[in-house]
C-alpha cells in the first residue's frame, strides 16, 4: 500500500513538472500546435493552483472524504452480504476500482467497475456471485440516488418556473444578457 502511494505521489510530481516546465521549453513557433498550446494551458493553470495552495487543499480533502465514503459504503454492503473481507481492503481496492472506471472503455465505467471488483475480490476468495451481488447493489444506490436528485432538480425548476412568473424573482432583461454574452 505504502508503495503505491509513493508510486502515485511520483507520478503527480513528474506531471506537475512536465506541465510546468514544458510551456518554458517550446516558445514561440511551437506554441501554434494545437497540443502544445494546451499543455501551456494547462500549465499556466497549475501554476496559478501552486501559488493558491488553499483551493488545492480544500480539492483534496474533499477527494479524500468522498473515497473514504465510498470505501465504507462498499464496507457496509460488505457486512450485510457476510462477506469476511477487511475495511483496510477497501480504502486500497475502491480508489483503484474508481480509476479503472475512468477509462473511457464503456459508458459510466459499467462493467469495467463490476470486473475490476470481480476479479479483485477473487484474490481473497470471495465467491464470484457475492462479490457482483455487491457491486449490483452499489450500482442500485447510486441509480436510486441519482432518480432522487433528478426528482428534486425537476422540483425546483418548476417552483423556480412559478417565482418567475409570479414575478417573485427578477429576470435581466434582454438586452443586459447580449451584453453579458458579447
């Protein structure tokens, strides 16, 4: 675990690096190509992040919070499925399942996410259909969730609908948001 960590600490700071120093390195004609131009980008914004370590901070803890979260989510379902696996295995499988996921291989990540899970927990001998039980209803939770805050969103955008034409709400008027836009 240790050197993972470590792993991926080294990876950040060689990509900080190289995006920071590689605007510096191709100036000039260089700068037309589209990938390059990009990357300056990308590395002024990096610099603007280092030098408000604040922002950053606040990213990461947050970041933190949300795996821990999802780590003991997949814990609890864990429990209730009987399943004898650690709590210490998750907050190492979860963020790297969550990384698997990313690849944009298939839609969401699903079915990447249930075979990396699938395949991780066969390593602790997890039985094959205990361990998609529990990533079907992590998946089932999540759609859930998601039906209940597309629910809410629809909800306030009538009441918001209402205030508008109750003229509880001030709208701009045309002109101020082709102003806006321009």
């Amino acid at each position: 675990y240790l050197l993972s960590c470590l792993a991926m600490c080294a990876a950040l700071a060689v990509a900080v690096a190289l995006v920071v120093s590689l605007p510096r390195m191709f100036k000039g004609k260089w700068l037309t190509w589209s990938v390059l131009a990009s990357i300056q980008k990308i590395g002024n914004a990096v610099l603007v992040t280092i030098r408000r370590p604040r922002s950053m901070t606040a990213s990461i803890l947050f970041g933190v919070l949300f795996h821990l979260s999802a780590a003991l989510n997949y814990y609890a379902f864990s429990l209730a499925l009987h399943m004898q696996v650690p709590v210490t295995f998750f907050l190492v499988a979860i963020p790297f399942v969550s990384l698997v996921a990313f690849l944009p291989l298939s839609i969401n990540g699903f079915g990447l996410r249930e075979s990396a899970l699938v395949y991780i927990f066969s390593m602790l001998h997890v039985p094959t259909a205990t361990s998609l039980l529990l990533v079907l209803l992590v998946d089932v939770q999540s759609l859930l969730f998601a039906a209940i805050g597309g629910c809410l969103y629809l909800a306030m955008g009538r009441a918001n609908a209402r205030h508008v034409g109750a003229g509880l709400v001030s709208t701009p008027a045309p002109s101020a948001i082709q102003e806006a836009s321009a």
